[in-house]
C-alpha cells in the first residue's frame, strides 16, 4: 500500500438521523501519523463524523476508506476496519463485569486469537503505558474517571490500531483528572499514532494537533494548522466559537 | 502512606458503634414508644401461642404410625403416625414399593450433582461429564428395563423425584432457550424478532394447565401411531416450552438494562456480534436478573403439582393419593404441613443459594452500604 495515500478518506459523506441531516457532503482526508482535532459546537456532527469512520453510525451517502479497505454492507469489512481503529468514549464504557486486565485482553484474546496468556501480558504491557498496570487486578467500577478512560485506551492500544479514535475523551473527567489523560494521549502522539480527536480540550488542540477541524450544523466549515486556525479564524462561525472556548 | 496522609487532612476513626444484645434490642426493638409496645405486644403473643404449638407438633402428638392412638387424639395434637405410615407413598407416588430404593439413589445423584454444579468453582468441562453420566443413571434407575431393573413406565413415576426432575428439565432447558428468545427479539432481522414475539406473546397468552392438557390428551391424537411420545417425555417438552417464554422477558429485561455504550465498545475492539453477547452483554445481564431467575426456579417447582391433571403425582399430588385412604384422610393438615415443610426446605435453600450466587457472581457491582 502506497505509504503517501491517506489512511482515512471520507468522500461526499451524508447522514440523516431521520429527518435531521447530521452529515453534509464531507469531503475528509487524513495522513499517516496524523494529528487531527476536530472541534465545534454541540450538535455539530462532529461525534457522529468519527463514529462514522468505524461504523458505529451507518452514513447513507457517500464512501469512507480506511486503510485502503472500503467500508461496505459486507461484515467483514466493518470488522476488518474495527480492528484497525480503536475508540476511546466520552464515558469510558468499560466492561464493569471484567477486571481492569480482562477488559483489555478481550480484544487480542477473541478479535485477533492470541493465546490468553500472551494477550494478558500485552494487556499488562499497555496498562503500563498508560502508567496504570497497578490496577490490573481490579474491576473498573473501583477506579477514578481518570484512570478509567487510561484503562479504555489501554483497550483499544491492546489491538495495535493504525488510527486511534477520540470522542470527547476528557469530557466526563472532572478538571483534575484531565490532564493525566490529555498527557497518554499527547504521548501516543509523540509516538506517531494517527488519531482524530473530537474535543473542546483548545490547549491540546494547539500543542499537539497538525490540523483543527471546525464543523458546524453537519459541515466541515473550516481546517487549518492550529497556528493558523487560532490566530486567523476566517470564517465567522469558527471566529465565534472561538470566543467563547477560549480563554480570554 | 496513607495512614499519614489522612492523619494530616485530620480524618478521624468513625465513631465506635455500641454493640451487644442490649444495644441492639435498644436500637431495634425499643427504639421508640410504638416500637416498644410492638415489641410487647408481639412477645406476649408468642408467649402464649408458642407453648400451645408445642404441645400440638411435639409433646402432645402421636408419633408412631399407630392408628388407634391418633383416633384417641380427637385432633388435639398433631398425629404425625399419617406421615410415618405414608412417607414412602408421599415421597415416591406410585412407584411400585418394593422398588422405591430406586428413585430414592436416583434422587440422591441428581442432588448431589446439584451441589456440585452449585459452586462457580466448579462450572468446568467435567460437570458436562458428570451430568452426561448422573441423568441417565437416573433414568436408567427410575426406568428400568436394563440391568435386571424391572421396568417400571414413566405414568408411575411420582413424589418428589417426578417434582426435581420436572423442575430440573424445564428449567435448565429453559434458559438456554430463553437466552435465543431474548436475542432474536432485539435482533435487527425483522423476521425473527416477529418469529420471537409471536412465539413469546402466543405461549404468555395460554395457561400452563392448557399446554398440560395439549401435551397430555391432544397431542397423542394428533401423532401417528408410529411416533409415540412417551407421557412425561410430552409433559417435560411442555413445561419447558411454556416456560422458556416467560425466561425470554426475563432475560430480555436484562439486556435492555445495559448501556448502548456497552455494545459500542465491544463492537470498536472488532468483537462479533456472538462474542459481544457472549463476552460482554450476557454475562452483564444474565447476572442482573438472577432475583426474576430465582422467581421462576421457585414457580416452576411448585407449578409442577399441576401435571396432577394429567393423571402424574407429582409431591403434592403424592399426598392426594395418601389422603385416599379412608383410615387417614381426617389428618390432611399433619400431610399438608409435611409438604410443605419438604417444598419450604427447597425452596429456602434455593433462594438462599442465589443470593449467595447473586453477591459471588456480581462482585463487580457496587451496591449501596458496601464499601468500594
């Protein structure tokens, strides 16, 4: 595969909940080692952009390819994408019935076959990438919000993704517990993983991002490089949001 | 160290709780003045009814199964010689006399398998053995037929034996059945969520009593000749399928418990639809619903003195056929008290079993008033 191609297209990209048009026509290439934040009032569409990228939502219009595998009706191509896209959520969403190392063993253990004693060790491997292999044993129910969304992304690390996927990871966190978040994720953007980042988070934004991507009412309004984007807002709605996430 | 570190934020020991009985009766039963003459009020109750009662059941009563002694009685004292001289027909039905040794060890295999399969620790591949070998021992025994066993036909199987066996095919078959009920009603094929409901809605609308009957008396006049279903064969499929219904909502009521996010995550680390319900939905919900389990273990295994109906003794049933005899039929209620006494010893025993399972199986879940 031709290392130069995007590993994310998104082409002429539609979606309609119901009646409500949640996606117009994105148009949307992401790089290899890519940094992407996207960014934008609530109900902007830009959860459900991500979400489309793995098919947790269906768009109606429009072709998406990951890693040169078109997403199609055809299962498998849904899970072939799901295994090289892992997703990090606003609420964690761990398996409360499984340890902390159950939770992300599962992947390797039943996704890709690894034996369980190997994949609990690669579980235990990326639980300490996320300084968090302390609490291996443990359910998640017994853990801080913090630590919970470490041990999410320490799942879906386990599957060794190509892209990883953020949808408000910080958002549930209370203030203190963001920055031990925002620090594994800038880590794991220190390493070159390709992530797309939904987030209101503007310092990451700025620090970490190659491009920021402002949506509003379903549309890629505007994207630029983040020094860009933040000193030059050419668009009013994006000069708008801007005023009231930023700090004055 | 932490210790050091709350000493610092000046966190205390939380206040010493008075203990011993004259703390807790103070708390409990003296706590104010309506408690307190409650508590009164229930205690010189039981101060006058408890020796009477003891008298009845024990000093006064009639323990042998003598006859004449009991007549002498006049009812004042509980006759227990109904239930010595007609434990074995109470416990084995109609089972042929001589031969009650039979369901007496099957009956005790069955059981202790049950233990064994009681304990988490236990559910591995060989419990699927032990079983492959304890219920066709057990059938083999109440059967006969092999082995120089007479054969004894299943129209005689009764008492308690014929009570477990029904309630243990109907509802460890149920379950399973139920759990597929369940999935094909949320599934996104229209077909068989419609095939699912109909089935769930059509069975709910009919009571079991019916499905007795059908399986009973019509369904033999409906088979060819050829194709004989033995009776209880037909009875068990019955109360099974009745059942497997009602285990359908209950399990659907827990997968409708889970968070949508539960199914997300999963499907994002690329688990398939089998291995999300396998790994992450099932084990969540089948464990938030085994108080509704427990509600339908418990009826089933009471419902099953229905298949009296259909011409089977089941313990209850047993006790009907005790009572014809006219020597004995005025000491109904010193039999009904012994039944119920056997279905009590079940039923608390199982109740208590799936709240201990409940608690194991669920430590995951944080309750009120249990430290994290």
């Amino acid at each position: 595969m031709n290392a130069a191609a995007p590993i994310i297209e998104l082409a002429g990209v539609n979606k309609w909940f119901g009646k409500f048009h949640a996606l117009k026509d994105i148009d949307l290439q992401i790089a290899r080692g890519e940094r992407v934040v996207v960014c934008g009032p609530s109900g902007s569409g830009k959860s459900t952009l991500i979400r489309c990228i793995n098919r947790l939502e269906e768009n109606q219009e429009g072709r998406i390819v990951v890693d040169g595998i078109e997403l199609t009706e055809d299962l498998r191509s849904v899970e072939r994408i799901r295994r090289e896209v892992g997703m990090v959520f606003q609420q964690f969403n761990l398996f409360p019935h499984l340890t902390v190392l159950e939770n992300v063993a599962l992947g390797p253990q039943f996704v890709l076959h690894t034996p369980r004693r190997d994949a609990e060790a690669s579980a235990l491997q990326q639980l300490e990438r996320v300084r968090i292999g302390d609490q291996a044993a443990k359910y998640p129910g017994q853990l801080s919000g913090g630590q919970q969304q470490r041990v999410a992304i320490a799942r879906a690390l386990c599957m060794r993704p190509k892209v990883m996927l953020f949808d408000e990871p910080t958002s549930a966190l209370d203030p203190e517990m963001v920055k031990e978040v925002l620090d594994v994720m800038l880590e794991l953007a220190t390493e070159g993983m390709t992530m797309v980042v939904v987030t209101h988070e503007m310092g990451f934004a700025r620090s970490v991002a190659d491009r920021v991507i402002f949506m509003d009412e379903g549309r890629i309004v505007e994207q630029n490089p983040p020094r860009e984007f933040f000193a030059n807002p050419r668009n009013e709605r994006t000069r708008d949001f801007l005023a009231k996430v930023l700090p004055r | 160290m932490p210790g050091t570190a709350e000493a610092l934020a000046g966190a205390r020991l939380p206040p010493v709780r008075r203990r011993g009985p004259w703390a807790w009766a103070r708390a409990n039963l003296f706590a104010t003045v309506p408690s307190t003459i409650a508590t009164v009020v229930f205690a010189a109750t039981l101060a006058r009814a408890l020796p009477r009662i003891a008298r009845w059941a024990v000093t006064g009563a009639v323990w042998s199964a003598d006859y004449d002694a009991c007549r002498q009685l006049a009812y004042r004292a509980a006759c227990w010689g109904f239930v010595a001289e007609k434990h074995r027909l109470i416990l084995f039905g109609r089972y042929p006399y001589p031969e009650q040794w039979r369901p007496l060890v099957g009956t005790l295999l069955v059981v202790a398998a049950l233990g064994a399969s009681a304990h988490p620790r236990c559910w591995r591949r060989w419990l699927v053995a032990v079983w492959a070998v304890v219920l066709p021992a057990f059938l083999v025994l109440m059967g006969g037929g092999v082995l120089g066993l007479t054969p004894v036909e299943t129209g005689l199987w009764g008492g308690l034996p014929l009570t477990i066996l029904l309630t243990l095919v109907g509802v460890s078959i149920s379950i399973p059945i139920g759990v597929v009920l369940a999935l094909a009603r949320r599934s996104k094929l229209p077909f068989l969520r419609a095939a699912a409901t109909l089935y769930i809605e059509m069975v709910r609308g009919v009571p079991l009593i019916t499905v007795l009957f059908v399986a009973s008396f019509v369904m033999p006049l409906m088979l060819p000749r050829q194709a004989r279903i033995d009776v209880l064969t037909r009875i068990a499929a019955g109360i099974t399928l009745f059942q497997a219904a009602y285990m359908a909502e209950v399990v659907r009521g827990g997968l409708q418990a889970l968070p949508r996010g539960q199914h997300e995550a999963a499907a994002s680390i690329g688990l398939s639809w089998w291995q999300t319900q396998r790994r992450v939905i099932l084990p969540q919900a089948l464990v938030l619903v085994i108080p509704s389990f427990v509600n339908s273990l418990l009826s089933v295994f009471m419902d099953t003195s229905l298949v009296t109906v259909v011409s089977m003794y089941d313990l209850t049933g047993a006790l009907r056929l005790a009572l014809g005899d006219p020597r004995w039929r005025n000491f109904f209620l010193e039999g009904y008290l012994f039944v119920g006494a056997v279905y009590f010893t079940c039923c608390f025993g199982m109740s208590r079993y799936s709240a201990w399972l409940e608690r194991r199986l669920g430590r995951w879940i944080s309750r009120p008033g249990t430290s994290r």
